[in-house]
C-alpha cells in the first residue's frame, strides 16, 4: 500500500482548543509518567486528553522499526508522518513500504516540500553541498512544520544515548509552548533497541548491515566506523548534528522548552 502525499492546504491549526497552556502540561504529564515504561508512556499519549490530537513522525530509518511497532500494537490507525526529501537512499523507501504493511499502518502520510520551493531555492539539487542547514529546512523542517499544525502533540524516537545535546530527554517535552513532543524511548539504550527487535523479530533497514546506524539522506550520510559515534556518519565534517526539526529558537531542544517560537 504506498501512502499518498499529504498537502499543505490540508493541515488546520487545533492547538489550544480547550487544553490548558503546554508548559502546564507537560509538567504534569512527566510527573504523571515518570516511572512509567516506554509502552506505558505510548499508551498514554495516545489515550490522556492532556496530550490532545497526536501524530507520529518516522524517518523509516535505522532503529524506526522499534516506535512503530509499539505504535502499531497499541493503535495501528495512529497518524504516521513520513518526511520524504526526495533525496532519501532507495533502501529508506523500500523499507517505509515493508515496514507500513507489515505493521499493517492505515494512516501513514507521506509529507513533501511543495514542488515550486524545492524549484526556486535548489533547482538543481544542489544545495546540500553549499548550505546544508537550508537544504534540511527546505525539504524536512517547513514541511513537517506545515503538517504538524493539525495537531497538539508528536511522537519522535529520540533517546538520551544518541548524543549529548539529548542527554536530558524527558518523555514529554513543551515544544516553544506550541505543541508537546513525546519521547517514548528516551531511556532505551542501543542493547534495549536490539533486544526489542530480536524479540518481536522486527526487519532491519538494510542498510545497518552496511555500516549505517544512523540514516538520513543520501548525499549526507556516510558509513560509521567501528568506535565512532552512531551519528558520526549524518554531515560528516560539517559541523552539523542535527537537521534542524527538534531545534526551537535556534536551538537544539534538550529538554522541556519554555521559550516560545519556531523551529
């Protein structure tokens, strides 16, 4: 089943319809959770009123498989954004699709940068090479930005291992007191991950067996070598760690957030 685009024009603003502010919120959902399991906080997120209307985003990438699944145990009808750049490596496609019949995912939306922008500012397909952040902007931040304006809150996979600017993950985290983000996984370790998916003998993206923990784009990721970081390979000598979606005033959200603004 290939999940059909979603159009900007479609996204309607519902944040704040009879919620209280998002910092209030938050704060009461992770003392609420706070000793709760990754499945238990899952749950939650989709069934506490105080979330409000929640969808989940997905790379489809090298440790997707996990999310999805406990996304797809609990409601499998859940709304899952896929972010597609157009510049994805063909095994990252591939993958979405396997991974949305196997799970049996009726409710996975395939988000794009509107055509005439990608026209105007990267014709050629070459602005990764020359500004990098612009690129990510581009093609991943202002679209999933567009599509997250229907809803109060979203699922990321992020966890504290994966580097010290998400160290300090809560599981719910005030988004510039726009939305909620929820991080069901942000205690799991990489061994947790691995144990997950042997267990539920889950797929692998192809391409970890390559050399890939960490999979982006393809013009910006590159193999990891053995004792380097898992993101060692995303903008390999670019000074870059993050595509600029879980940044809030310029700033790499580390934790709850209570500057108000965009990404």
């Amino acid at each position: 089943m290939r999940p059909e685009p979603i159009a900007a024009a479609d996204a309607v603003p519902v944040s704040g319809h009879g919620l209280s502010p998002v910092a209030e919120r938050v704060a009461e959902l992770n003392a609420r959770y706070k000793h709760h399991s990754a499945t238990d906080v899952m749950q939650h997120a989709m069934t506490d009123p105080q979330v409000g209307r929640l969808a989940l985003v997905s790379s489809f990438g090298a440790e997707s498989v996990v999310l999805l699944h406990i996304a797809a145990v609990k409601n499998r009808h859940v709304p899952v954004l896929f972010i597609d750049t157009e510049m994805l490596f063909a095994e990252t496609l591939a993958y979405q699709l396997e991974l949305t019949e196997r799970l049996r995912l009726t409710n996975v939306q395939v988000i794009k940068a509107a055509s005439a922008e990608v026209a105007a500012k990267d014709p050629w397909g070459l602005l990764h090479k020359g500004n990098p952040d612009a690129c990510c902007d581009l093609r991943k931040t202002v679209p999933l930005q567009t599509a997250l304006l229907g809803y109060d809150a979203w699922i990321t996979g992020r966890k504290r291992y994966q580097g010290k600017t998400r160290a300090a993950l809560d599981f719910f985290e005030n988004e510039g007191d726009m939305r909620i983000k929820v991080n069901p996984l942000a205690h799991w370790t990489s061994e947790d991950l691995k144990d997950y998916m042997a267990e539920n003998r889950l797929p692998r993206h192809p391409l970890v067996a390559k050399g890939y923990p960490s999979i982006g784009c393809a013009p910006c990721t590159t193999p990891v070598k053995e004792g380097e970081d898992p993101r060692a390979g995303r903008w390999r000598n670019q000074g870059k760690d993050e595509c600029g979606i879980h940044v809030v005033d310029g700033k790499v959200a580390r934790g709850p957030v209570a500057a108000s603004g965009g990404f």
